[in-house]
C-alpha cells in the first residue's frame, strides 16, 4: 500500500511539472486541485497564464480570460456572469481571479450555480432533494449577495454569502440558504476584526455553546461563524421563517472537513448549520437532469482519478 502511495505521489508531482502547477506550499489536497485545474486548461487547449513573470498552469493569460470568459462551462454560464460581474461588481468578486483563476472557489460558484439561476425548475428540485420536503419552490438564485453591507442591523461588517438561495415552504413559509463555498481553500485567511454588533447577533440566535466562542473567532472556523451569523441576523431582521448557512467544499478537502466537524462541535442546535459537499450536490443534479455541464463540472473539478497513472492510460 505504502508503494502505491508513494508511486501515486511521484505521479502527481511529475504532472504538477509537466503542466507547470508545482507551487511551494501547497498542501496535497491543494496539489492536486491545482493539477487537475491545470489538465483541463491544456484539455481544452487554453495556454496557461503567468505568475511573477513564470507560466502557471491554474491560471489563464489576461484580457483574454476576461474577453473570453473561457473560465466558465456554458454559454448560459458565461451570460449570467456577464450580468452580475459588471465593471463595478468586480471588486467584489476579486480582479482578475474571476477571469483568470481556475481554482478560484467564485468561478465555481456560477459554474455549479448559473444554470439553476437560469433553471429555477431544477433549482426547486435539486435544493428539495438535499432538503427534503421542507422546499416547495425556489425563488432567487443569486451570487456575492449580502443583505446590506456594513449594515449595524446585520452583521455591521462586509460578509456576503457566496450563492445564495431563497424558498418557499409547503405552508407559505419562507426560507433562505446562504452557501459559504471553498475548493482549494485551507481557511486560513487573516482573522477579521471583531465587531460587537456579533454578540448581539450570537445572543439572539442561540445556536452556540457558549463556552466555545473564543474558538469560532479564529482560524479556521471564523469564515463558518460570520457566515453562519450572517444567515442569522438576516433571519431575525427580515422576518424569514426559515435560515439556513451552508458549508460547502469537495469531500477530499480534509482541511475543510475538519473544519465542518469541529465547527459542529461548537454548537448546542444544529438546525441552522448544513454542510454539503461538491459530490453531494453534483450527484443530485444528476438526479435531476441530463444535461452535459454537469458531467462537465464533473470532470473539471471532482475526477481526481486522472491524477493517478491508471487514470492518465
């Protein structure tokens, strides 16, 4: 076994060279992210873009990743983009990772999202058959989307959720998931400055072992804990039955596992916490319908088996 891992290994890093994705510092998981990224750029016959002046495989050369939108899966796709990524929305999405970065969680998000947004018949069946029969039909698919930013009635600071979704229920309730997504990502992102509108906010949902809370101001719960603020602060302020914060990321990302798992941890309810993963969601599209993006999706960010050398025959 030990052989086989170690061959697998050599394998990854001989692809991570040859498609000039070896980065120092990446974990394994973010590794193997960055290759299998940088083998469905050369698949499609994409150059790579550059890094400090050196080719980088993960990445698409500018302007033409924007002019092109070539990040994105379908023509569908990649015109939602362009009516969300406006030139005063890029800020908020990051310039130019929305275009260039092929490992960046935000172009996930429209490729796995933007065809529901279009399809609010398959949104409605996809989010009841990871909810159950608490979703009647779903109503807004949106992206980056905040309540108000640097609102005091929210959560006083610039959170978004990445995708979010709202629905009715079958008694004309009214429900809210508000997705956090990561891909690559360890969570290890600078700690935010505490505001004290986030105690308030802890107080009035009620959701958290108090004697916990230290832990969810820090690396790497504290993006689950804002997150998970937010959709409860939008809950109580805009008077929806139901809220729901989503943690989302591929079942390979340990780190992001860990994380979900000791994030339960700190909690005395579960109710208003749910994680899913990539698989999961990808699975029940594929329970829903039959279009090709999904096995497109599929491929690009989920079939880790090419890495392996039987995966490359």
């Amino acid at each position: 076994m030990q052989e086989t891992s170690d061959r697998h290994y050599e394998y990854l890093n001989h692809l991570a060279r040859e498609y000039h994705a070896m980065v120092p510092g990446d974990s394994l998981f973010q590794r193997r992210a960055r290759v299998l990224q940088s083998l469905w750029r050369a698949e499609q016959g994409y150059e790579a873009g550059t890094h400090r002046g050196r080719p980088l495989g993960s990445r698409l050369p500018m302007p033409w990743a924007e002019e092109s939108l070539a990040n994105y899966l379908t023509d569908a796709i990649r015109a939602v983009v362009r009516h969300e990524v406006t030139p005063e929305a890029q800020g908020l999405y990051g310039y130019p990772r929305i275009y260039d970065n092929l490992l960046s969680s935000q172009p996930l998000c429209f490729n796995l999202f933007a065809e529901l947004e279009q399809d609010r018949t398959l949104a409605t069946a996809v989010l009841r058959d990871l909810m159950g029969d608490r979703v009647h039909e779903v109503n807004a698919v949106r992206f980056e989307h905040s309540p108000g930013r640097g609102d005091p009635r929210y959560t006083d600071d610039n959170s978004a959720f990445d995708v979010y979704l709202e629905f009715s229920g079958p008694a004309h309730t009214r429900g809210f998931v508000g997705v956090e997504v990561k891909y690559h990502e360890s969570l290890q992102d600078r700690e935010a400055k505490h505001r004290p509108r986030y105690d308030v906010v802890v107080a009035e949902i009620g959701c958290f072992d108090e004697h916990k809370l230290a832990g969810l101001q820090k690396r790497p719960l504290q993006q689950l804990w804002r997150n998970h603020l937010l959709a409860g602060s939008l809950q109580l302020v805009d008077g929806f039955d139901e809220g729901i914060s989503v943690f989302l990321y591929p079942q390979d990302n340990l780190r992001c596992a860990h994380a979900a798992e000791d994030y339960r941890g700190c909690l005395a309810r579960q109710g208003s916490f749910a994680v899913w993963t990539l698989e999961a969601v990808a699975a029940a599209l594929k329970r829903h319908t039959a279009s090709p993006w999904v096995d497109v999706f599929i491929d690009r960010y989920l079939d880790f088996s090419k890495l392996s050398p039987a995966g490359r025959v």
